[in-house]
C-alpha cells in the first residue's frame, strides 16, 4: 500500500493533464457523467488500438491494416450490426479473403445471411470462415438453421474449401439468392436505427480519445507501472 502511495503520488501532474483535458469539452462529459465516460472512452480505444494490432499481422502492413478497419468503419455506418461485432468479425474474414477489397464482400454476404438466419453478426462470420477454410460441412450452425439448404447446397454432395467460397460468392455477385439486400431492408427497421445510433457514438469516443486523452491516460499508466516496478527493486 505505501509502495503505491509513493507511486500515485508521483504521477499528480499527469493525472491532473488527463482530467483538464477531459473537463475542457465545453462541460459536455459533465454532464454525461465525465467517469463513466472516460472509463467508456478509455476501454473503447483500448480494444480499437489491439484491433489495429491484430490487422496489422492479419494484412501484412499498417497501411493495409487501416483500410480494412475504414472499410469496418463505412460498413458498420449502413448495416443494422454493431460496430463491435464487426470488429470482432472481420478478423475471422480477413483469414479467407486475399484482400481488403475482398474483405468488403464478405462483409455484405455475412451481413445478408445474419439477417435471414437470425445469427449474430460474428458467429455468422465464424461459420462463413469455416466453410471457406474447410467446405460448406464444417459450417455446422448453417446447417441446422437451415442456411446451407437455403443457399443451394445439396444434402450429401462433398464441397471442397474453393468450390464453397465460390459459390458462395457468384451467388451474391450475380444476385442468384434471394439473400442479397437483406441488410438493406433490415437497416430501415428500429433495430437498424439504434444499432446505427450506437455506433455513431462510438466514433464520438474515438474522437475524444484522439484528441490526447487516450495518449496522456496511457502515459500516465506507464509511468505508474514503471514507479512501481522501481519500488519493488529498492
């Protein structure tokens, strides 16, 4: 307890940085209750900052990691999903799919399908990654809700991996299942609305933490964590 004492007190003027930074919002978190939202803030931008890590191995550069979280962005921006499932989703994708452009296809197709099977967003990107890893049999969730039949697949003829991503992917490039547009019609619902209307404050708090608050608060963790590590040395 002293060892943190001394700690805590050490890093008074970064603290006092984060909370002048968070209070010089024209006293709108004040409002909100400026806690719950920097701690809302914070967690938010620190799942965001893995992510960019996760992408970054997934598409072989930071470029290309931060074009496949745009295309999240503007996806998340015109479908009833949140932006979280589509952040937890895409990674599952991006391990088919040769490219971000690729990426954005798939996005539509796992949109489309969600809404007619009633799966969530991510667990339908699971199994649409699984039957293009493995073939259409190693989507078991499609097939007990009924996707697999739904999509044209036959009941006992073997798929291969290629042979099911393409497929899958002629069907929405040349519109032959009545699966595509689903999305569209289910982002006009109240549901789609309020998805939208979350996710637009969810961009509201990246904002804010790019405005320094999400810098100056990990600073101020690191010099914590550092000031302790040197107690526990003395």
């Amino acid at each position: 307890a002293s060892k943190a004492k001394r700690a805590i007190t050490g890093i008074g003027n970064s603290a006092r940085n984060v909370k002048k930074r968070i209070f010089s919002l024209q006293g709108a978190l004040v409002g909100l209750g400026a806690g719950a939202v920097l701690k809302s803030i914070i967690t938010t931008a620190a799942s965001v900052e893995s992510l960019r890590v996760r992408l970054k191995f997934l598409t072989g550069s930071t470029e290309k990691a931060g074009q496949a979280f745009d295309a999240m962005n503007d996806f998340a921006s015109k479908v009833p999903f949140s932006l979280e499932e589509i952040e937890r989703a895409s990674p599952l994708l991006l391990t088919v799919a040769k490219d971000v452009d690729e990426l954005n296809g798939l996005l539509q197709i796992t949109g489309d399908i969600a809404a007619i099977s009633g799966l969530s967003f991510e667990a339908t990107a699971g199994q649409l990654q699984r039957s293009m890893a493995g073939g259409i049999s190693a989507a078991d969730l499609f097939r007990e809700r009924g996707v697999k039949a739904f999509l044209g697949f036959k009941e006992g003829v073997q798929y291969t991996a290629a042979q099911t991503k393409d497929l899958i992917q002629n069907m929405w490039k040349n519109g032959t299942t009545t699966a595509v547009g689903a999305t569209k019609e289910l982002a006009g619902t109240f549901q789609g609305q309020v998805s939208m209307m979350q996710d637009a404050w969810r961009k509201l708090k990246l904002a804010i933490a790019d405005a320094g608050v999400f810098e100056m608060t990990s600073k101020v963790v690191l010099k914590l964590t550092e000031m302790l590590n040197a107690e526990d040395t003395k």
